[in-house]
C-alpha cells in the first residue's frame, strides 16, 4: 500500500468508525413495540420465546372479556403491550403469566375451554384490537409507562401514592362507574367477631361494637386507614387479610357480624377496566381512554 492509499485507508476507517460512534450516540432509546417484537415468556413450564403478535392477543383475551367492546380491547391492548415493554420483574423474561405478579395469559386450549364455539369469533376481535394498535404504547419523559389496569372502580380511581409510590400519570381520575350501569362491582362481605380476630390475628376482647375505629380516607376517598381493636391496618392490608375486593368499602357492626360494603374490584390504579368499556360504549376512542386513565402520557407508535 502506497502511503497516500496508506493516509487514505485510515482516515475511511476513522471516517466509518466515527460515523459508526455517532449513529450508535444519535439512535433514539427506544424499543421495538411491533407484531415481531421478541417477548420472553415465564410460564409454569419455564421461559419460552414468542412474539408480541402472538402474545398480545392471549393476553388481553385473559383480562376483559370481549364483549368491552373494541375501543376498549384496544385500550387493553396497548396498557399490555406498554407493561410489557416497561416490566423488569424477572430477569430472565419479560413477562410471565401469573395475574399477580404481570399480566393474565390464557393460551389456546385455555379460551377454547373459556369460550367454547365462540373461540374464532372471539379470537378475532382480540386480534384485530392488537393489530389496530400494532406498535403503539404509552410513554411519559421518553419511557414506557407503568400501566396500571384493574377490573372497576367506582366514581374515580385511586392515587398510586396512596397504595404505591407516587407516580405523575397514575393519579385519581374520574371513572363513569356505579352501582347502575356496573352493579357487579358493588359486594359485601360479613365476618362474625371470632372470623374477624382470626383473620387479622387479633384476641377478642369486649363488646364488638367498640371494635372498629373510624376508617381514614385517602384522597380518592379510599380507607388509607382503619383500626380494629386498637390495631392499625391500612386499607391495602385489610383488602388483602379479609379478601375485600377493594380498598373502597365501608365497615359497620349490625349486631350480629361485622358487614363491609365494597365498591369496586382491584387496587384501583390506572385505567378502569370496566371504565373503560362504558366510556367506549359512549362512542368514546380508545386514544381518549387512555389519555383520560393515564392523564400526560403521550401514545408513540414503533414499527
Ligand atoms: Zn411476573
């Protein structure tokens, strides 16, 4: 190589490697959101390699029923596709299919057995709510968002600093929900005094009707708080010891048992499952459903 090919070479090379440096400092931090998406799954069986085409739709079939109708299958798929993308809860996957811990999963046999011969038709919908929404999710500050969901609530959802931390998109919005248009999120629950002391592992003493303290609302009017028998619990442990299906609830001695009267299902942060079908029902889309659920976050679309 002659000197000038020689001067010529190395400064391509530096020319190629700077230019490499500065695509790798301008690429946005972004993630791929679309159909081929990789999504590692943690299942009872261990972690296996999907796509979000092929997961999406399973998941969002597990968690509302279909007759929501579309706008708020659309909704539901983009908080999933979002949660996916934001969840870092296991190291080896990026989603499992425990409720609980990520998001509901049912796989084929699972909805066949849900569904029965309504499996195609149903199928469909969810499918065609993933499709519509390919790529899309939530961000706040650039990142996708923790996307909150729960079954109902009841007039307005709950403040994730109330249960969590304080999150900016995750506070207490208004939800159209109540005891008429959704009348299966209103419950109750009795628990005669012995059932009570067990469940939260306290020793009956005294008269029952001074058992129960008044109950500390948070801002979204939730029981931040309420003592039994001299014990402080918050409203999140009671849910949880007594089975309540929200924080949302009243308790009252009639006498004879402890009745509480619950509205709602779910801790109640982000958006409203059932909220959203009413809204989409309204004629509402489901670009305002997310936005009115999780209020300053900006839907971004990768594909
Ligand atoms: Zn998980």
């Amino acid at each position: 190589m002659r000197p000038l090919q020689k001067l010529l070479f190395w400064c391509m090379l530096l020319a190629g490697l700077t230019g490499l440096f500065y695509l790798a400092d301008q690429a946005p931090a972004r993630a791929t959101a679309d159909a081929n998406t990789p999504v590692r799954l943690l299942t009872e069986e261990g972690v296996t390699v999907t796509t979000m085409a092929e997961y999406l739709p399973f998941a969002v079939a597990a968690e509302m029923p279909v007759s929501f109708g579309q706008e708020a299958l659309k909704a539901q798929a983009v908080a999933a596709r979002t949660f996916v993308l934001a969840c870092r809860r296991h190291p080896d996957a990026d989603v499992c299919t425990d409720s609980g811990c990520c998001i509901a999963f049912l796989d084929e046999p699972g909805l066949r057995e849900r569904w029965g011969d309504d499996l195609a038709r149903n199928l469909q919908a969810v499918r065609a709510a993933a499709e519509a929404t390919d790529g899309e999710y939530l961000t706040y500050g650039g990142q996708a968002i923790q996307a909150a969901f729960h079954a109902g609530s009841v007039g307005a959802t709950e403040d994730s600093g109330a249960i969590w931390s304080p999150t900016p998109y995750l506070v207490s919005v208004e939800s159209p929900e109540n005891g008429e248009n959704a009348p299966e999120l209103i419950t109750s629950a009795a628990f005669s005094p012995a059932e009570l002391a067990a469940a939260l592992d306290l020793t009956p003493t005294g008269d029952p009707a001074g058992w129960l303290g008044p109950a500390v609302p948070d801002e979204a009017g939730r029981v931040r708080e309420m003592s039994v028998l001299g014990r402080t619990f918050s409203g999140s442990q009671l849910r949880s010891l007594l089975s309540l299906r929200s924080t949302a609830f009243t308790a009252s001695w009639d006498g004879e048992a402890f009745v509480f009267h619950v509205a709602g299902y779910g801790h109640g942060v982000g958006m409203s499952q059932t909220g959203a079908r009413l809204y989409a029902a309204q004629g509402m889309g489901y670009r305002d459903i997310l936005a009115h659920y999780y209020p300053g976050t900006e839907l971004v679309t990768v594909r």
